[in-house]
C-alpha cells in the first residue's frame, strides 16, 4: 500500500456502511500491510499530481481499484530558495502555492467533497505538502482545532522519514543533497504553523479563506464546504 496513507475523517454511508476520506502519498511501500477494511472504505481516488508526476511512481496499479478523478495541482518548488530549506521557506512555499494554484485547490476539494459520502482517498507525490494543504483545508471547513490539524500535518514526516530512498528522483531534481532533503521530514509542524501566522492565525479557517479568495469558482466551494460539514457533522474528524 502507499505511504503516509491514513484516515482523515470517518464517515458513514447512506446504507450505514462505513467509509472515509483518506490522504495519501503516491509511492508504494514494500513491507507495509493494508487494513482489510481500506478497500471497502473508499471507492474514489482523486489525483493531485501532474501528467508528467505519473511515472516517478509505480502505485497506478494500486489506486486503480477505485474510481478516479484527476484533479492537478502544479506548483514547482522555487528556484531561489536554494539547496538547503528551512521551515519558514517552506511555509512560504506554501503561501505561494495558495496563491498561485488556489483555483486547483479548489476544484480538487470540490471534488473530494463530490464523492466524500461515498469514501475517498486524495494523494499527491509524497502525501505531505499538496495533500496536507488540502487536508488542512478539509478539516478547517468541518471545524477540526487547529492543534489536530497541525498534529496531522506532523504525521507525515514521522511516516516518510524511514522510505528516504524512494525519493530519489525529488531530491535530485531540486539539486539538494540526500540529508538537506529528509531534513524536510524532522521539521515536524513548523511549516504548518508558520504559514498559519503568515495567513493569520487569528482566523478560523485561514488556509480555506486563502484557497476562497484566489478561486473564481466561490459558488461551487461553498456548496462543496457545505455538503463536507453536512456529512462530518454526526461524526468527528479522525484521531489524530
């Protein structure tokens, strides 16, 4: 099974069967068993990565039990920042990538909430930085503390600090050694929380109003928020 593959958010379906919106890298990991319960929880996959993303990793077999939606979102690390990046260029990162793709975000929460009801799981390439935005902005829209989302958003460097190795071809291509590459994963929630106070962490859903405010599809992520809170209400986000 993948990677950094967890559940997000219980849900339950209109059979009472249960389902849930899981998150997910697109590597595959030797070694790692999958729940039984997984498969009969999520029937959709939505694909965060780009056309030309598809080949660095051999999980097409894997998600294509599912159905699939691709939803891209493409935001090339930046240049300037250099070989050796700290929590605080990620969260700019971040901001920058809020900015620059928040129309795609939007279409790719639009859909995750599309078929949420039915169980649904939404990957990039390392399930950590497109995935984790997303994630974060799901859990803001049901009204998830701050604390677990930042808690959520850690996780993932716990789960993909042992795989190094299978980023190969990601740190290679941004020219940053094997070390300054894994530091990514030990910085726990820092660039989460950073981007928080970059976007101003007084506000209740700052990562959500950020995607809002760059889409031109405002109509259609309201619906879609609604129907996320309408499904999560009688539950709870997952433990995170």
């Amino acid at each position: 099974m993948p990677l950094n593959c967890r559940l997000l958010m219980a849900l339950q379906r209109a059979d009472s069967s249960p389902a849930g919106i899981y998150r997910s890298s697109a590597y595959l990991a030797d070694g790692l068993a999958q729940p039984a319960a997984l498969s009969s929880e999520i029937r959709w996959f939505v694909n965060l990565r780009g056309a030309e993303e598809a080949s660095v990793s051999a999980s097409a077999d894997w998600f294509a039990q599912f159905r699939r939606i691709d939803s891209p979102i493409v935001c090339p690390w930046p240049s300037h920042v250099g070989t050796d990046p700290d929590a605080h260029d990620y969260a700019a990162w971040y901001e920058a990538m809020l900015t620059s793709t928040g129309k795609a975000f939007a279409t790719a929460f639009c859909a995750v909430a599309a078929v949420a009801a039915e169980g649904v799981i939404f990957a990039c390439q390392h399930g950590k930085d497109r995935t984790g935005l997303l994630a974060a902005a799901i859990l803001e829209a049901v009204g998830t503390p701050r604390e677990l989302i930042l808690a959520d958003y850690a996780k993932s460097g716990a789960h993909l600090t042992a795989h190094g190795d299978v980023f190969l071809r990601s740190w290679e291509k941004r020219q940053m050694s094997r070390e300054a590459y894994l530091k990514r994963f030990n910085l726990g929630d820092a660039p989460l929380r950073h981007l928080y106070r970059q976007l101003g962490e007084q506000r209740a859903t700052p990562i959500l109003d950020a995607i809002s405010a760059a889409s031109s599809e405002q109509s259609s992520l309201r619906q879609a928020i609604s129907k996320i809170r309408a499904i999560a209400t009688p539950f709870r986000a997952a433990d995170v």
